[in-house]
C-alpha cells in the first residue's frame, strides 16, 4: 500500500522549490522519504541555506498535513 496521496503529490508540487534546488520523494509504504541532494548545499550563502531549508520544512508539513510520516535523508557527500 502507497503512502503517497494525489492530495499529498498537490500540495507537494504547490510549493515553488528555490531556484535550481531540487529534492527527490520516495514512497516507503509506511513513511515517505525527502532525499536531499549534499552537492546542492555545498558553497551556499547563508540565505540560499535558509531558503533551502524553509522549502524543505514546506514540503514536510504539506505532506504530514495529509498523514504522511516524514523522513528526511541526504546522501554522503563525496569529496573528489
């Protein structure tokens, strides 16, 4: 069974992500996953993190307003 409503996919897609600042959903039937790209918060000023995280927290709370159980990841970020 999905977790992931047409309601939640609405109010997801209603927020405007900060300018070239994308995050990926996965649906993990019992909770659903925000994955955080690491390289998209490399060398950010401090008001492009804050805005980063002001989406992120956005689309937190529009999906738990619907049910959803949250979770929040990034990858490792590796250094080349």
């Amino acid at each position: 069974m999905k977790m992931y409503t047409e309601e939640m996919a609405n109010s997801f897609h209603a927020i405007v992500p900060p300018q070239g600042f994308q995050v990926d959903l996965y649906d993990n039937s019992q909770f659903i996953t925000i994955m955080v790209n690491p390289n998209d918060l490399v060398d950010i000023s401090e008001e492009r993190g804050q805005e980063i995280i002001r989406y992120i927290m956005d689309v937190k709370e529009a999906l738990e307003k619907h049910g959803a159980i949250v979770l929040i990841v990034r990858e490792e970020l590796v250094q080349e």
